[in-house]
C-alpha cells in the first residue's frame, strides 16, 4: 500500500513545482510587460528631449522619472541583496549547527555501542557462572 501511494506523492511534488515554476515566470512576464509599457515613453524621442551632438539631455521631469525608477531598483535590489547574504549567514550557521549535532549524535552512539557490550560482557560473566554454580549444586546433590 505504501509503494502505491509513494509514486503518487513524488508525481505530485513534481506537477507542484512544476505549476510553481510556470506562475513564477507568469509573473515575471507580467512584471516585465508592466515595466516596459511603463517606461517605453522613455525611450521614445519626446518633443521637449534637446539634442545635442554629444548627448541627449531629458527634461526635468522625465529626468525626475528616471532618477525616482533607478532609486526604486536600487532599493529593492539592495534590500533583496541584504536579505540573501542574511539568508546564507543564517544557512551557514544551520550547516554548522547540524555538523556538530551529527558529530554529537555520533559520540552518542558509539557511547551506547560500548555500554551495550559491556552488558553484553556482564550478562555472559553472570550466565557462565550461573552455570558452574548449577553444575557444582547437582554435583553436590549427586555425591
């Protein structure tokens, strides 16, 4: 009954991550087409662009517009930044943590392994004298 019900779960994880990965890049597609659509005019020579042969100088407001759209990229990807590097300090500290418990739980076990053949030892020390005091009792009842 397990082995039936196993490759179900397997298949489901899979069609999981697989409907994850397409409402992800449905999403990034969305992000992309509204941030496009949102810049696009620009990108477009406007009427009050100057030109000049060296460079092309935007208005105050459009300059206004990009500098407010670069800010609001750097913020959020200096944030995002922020928040991977504090997410692999704290992974790193987790593989740390983990090691030494594995290491611990190794010592425990090797622990326990000598204990139980000590009583292992002790149980032989007490069944073989058991044994000889038996044997030497019906000697005596013999004799």
């Amino acid at each position: 009954m397990n082995a039936t019900t196993r490759p179900e779960k397997v298949e489901s994880t899979e069609e999981d991550s697989n409907l994850n990965l397409a409402a992800v890049s449905e999403v990034e597609a969305g992000i992309r087409d509204f941030v496009r659509n949102d810049i696009a005019y620009l990108r477009r020579p406007a009427p009050g662009m100057v030109s000049t042969p060296e460079q092309t100088v935007l208005e105050p407001t459009h300059e206004a517009t990009v500098n407010n759209v670069n800010s609001l990229i750097q913020r959020v990807a200096g944030t995002s930044l922020s928040e991977i590097e504090n997410l692999i300090s704290e992974l790193e500290s987790l593989r740390e943590l983990l090691h030494a418990e594995g290491q611990r739980v190794q010592r425990e076990i090797s622990g326990y392994a000598q204990l139980s053949q000590a009583a292992m030892k002790s149980t032989r020390m007490i069944s073989d004298n058991v044994m000889q005091w038996k044997r030497t009792a019906e000697g005596l009842r013999n004799s």
